[in-house]
C-alpha cells in the first residue's frame, strides 16, 4: 500500500511546486512515484513534461469521476519509477461546479482508491486556495508536509493552518510530516531568529533539514527544470535530498489531533 503526502500551505510562493518536484526525483531513485498536479497554473506539469496540453489531466480525470465514466487511470510515464497525472488550467472552473462541490471529499477517493496499489508514494502538489480541491486531497491522504519561508513565518498563521486541516472530515487520523524552511539563509541574523523561534514553539514538528536560496533554484524555477538537471553539483539539491531522507524518516510522525492539543 502505497503513502500518500500532500504538499500544502496555505500561503503562496513558498515552494510547493519546487518541494513537490525535488522530493519526487529524489524518492524516485528507489521507489515507485506518482505526482499529481492539483494546481491550475500546472507548473509542475511543465517542468516534467516540457508541456500543459495533455489530453487526459486531471480536470478531465475528475470530470469522469463526476459523470461516472472513468475507466483506467493512465498517468504519463516519466521514467520507469516516477508518474504523473497532469494538471490543467481549467482546474479553475471546478471550484464553482456544484456537482464537483457536491461529490466533496469523496472525488479524490475515487481517484486515489485505485492508484494506491501502484506505486509506493502519491505526491499531491496542492493549490493555495483552501477549496474544495484542498479539502478533498486533505480528506484523502495520509500525510501533510508544510514547506514555509522564515520572512513570512508566524506561530499564529501556522495554527490557523492547522485549524483549518482540523476542519476537513476524515475517516483517519492525518499525519503532519512537518514544516520546513525553503529559500532559507542561515547567515542573517533574521532567519536564524525566526527558526529558533519556531522551534522553541512547535519543537520536534519543525524538521531539521532546510533548504537554502540559491541562484540554482531561481534559474531552475525560471527555466522549468529540476534542481538536479544542472551538471555540477549544487547544494540546494544536496538539501533537497537530504530533506527527502529526514521526510522518509517521519511518514508514522504527529497526528494532528496530537498537534491541536500541543500547539493550538
């Protein structure tokens, strides 16, 4: 049986899509990977594909899912060990279609259900927007990981954040892998303040792996490639990896029932 992670926070550009990606190559050199692409900007889509015009995405996946017509899901073969479902645009539109508002939570399931068996990770590269999208990825996975950035960081945002996955109705327990800081410079003062500060308040939930800024990130974001396409070596792919195997280490962590008795 297969994990299911959503990356998710429900602030923008605080590298969901790039946590998403590098966490995939990575676990992919050892385990069978499927991503799914859940935002409509569909950068992800790009970046692996070098395209968004897929014919089978997953607008017109849960489009099937709605009118009870979905046969085999066949997701785009990357490489041997890493998958994915496209994402599309027009993933706008769903959330103001009441039939796809009425299915709730249950329209991931159906996608998911069958795909489980398949691969040994499910990556879901979540949207801002806490919808209907959201809540039925959150109802339908068995962990979260919250990547953040230290300038935008507060306590209260990030228990509002858990007041809200608190809200999603689930048959089981969701499991908070942790949040981690991206485009981190351990050599200001203020980034420094703002981790240590976080750790004094969320203690073992904040993962010890960071991801530092680097040039090779905003050329890779830019360029929609990987942080491993690059030919020398790079220390923010280093981090990445490194991230990958502390993640690997917490896939049984914290409940979030735990976590609202902690930190809310």
């Amino acid at each position: 049986m297969s994990r299911t992670i959503a990356i998710y926070n429900f602030k923008g550009g605080v590298g969901k899509t790039t946590t998403t990606l590098n966490l995939a190559l990575s676990w992919s050199r050892s385990f069978k990977v499927l991503v799914i692409d859940c935002d409509p900007q569909a950068n992800l889509t790009h970046t692996l594909t070098g395209h968004i015009n897929h014919k089978s995405n997953l607008y017109t996946i849960l489009k099937d899912i709605i009118h009870n017509r979905l046969g085999k899901v066949e997701p785009v073969e990357l490489s041997g060990y890493l998958h994915i479902i496209p994402g599309d645009y027009k993933m706008t539109n769903l959330e103001e279609n009441s039939e796809f508002i009425s299915f709730g939570n249950g329209l991931f399931y159906k996608l998911l259900s069958p795909l489980k068996q398949n691969y040994d990770l499910i990556l879901l590269d979540c949207p801002t927007h806490f919808g209907t999208v959201v809540k039925s990825s959150i109802a339908n996975v068995k962990s979260i990981l919250i990547p953040a950035l230290a300038d935008s960081f507060s306590t209260l945002g990030f228990r509002k954040l858990l007041t809200y996955l608190s809200e999603v109705e689930r048959d089981a327990r969701l499991n908070v892998l942790g949040i981690f800081f991206n485009l981190y410079r351990k050599n200001t003062r203020h980034h420094r303040m703002i981790k240590d500060e976080a750790a004094k308040e969320l203690g073992e939930l904040l993962l010890n792996q960071t991801i530092r800024q680097g040039i090779k990130v905003s050329e890779a974001n830019w360029s929609h490639r990987s942080i491993y396409s690059f030919e020398e070596k790079n220390e923010v792919g280093d981090d990445f990896m490194k991230l990958s195997e502390e993640v690997l280490g917490r896939l049984d962590a914290v409940h979030l029932d735990q976590l609202m008795y902690k930190v809310v």
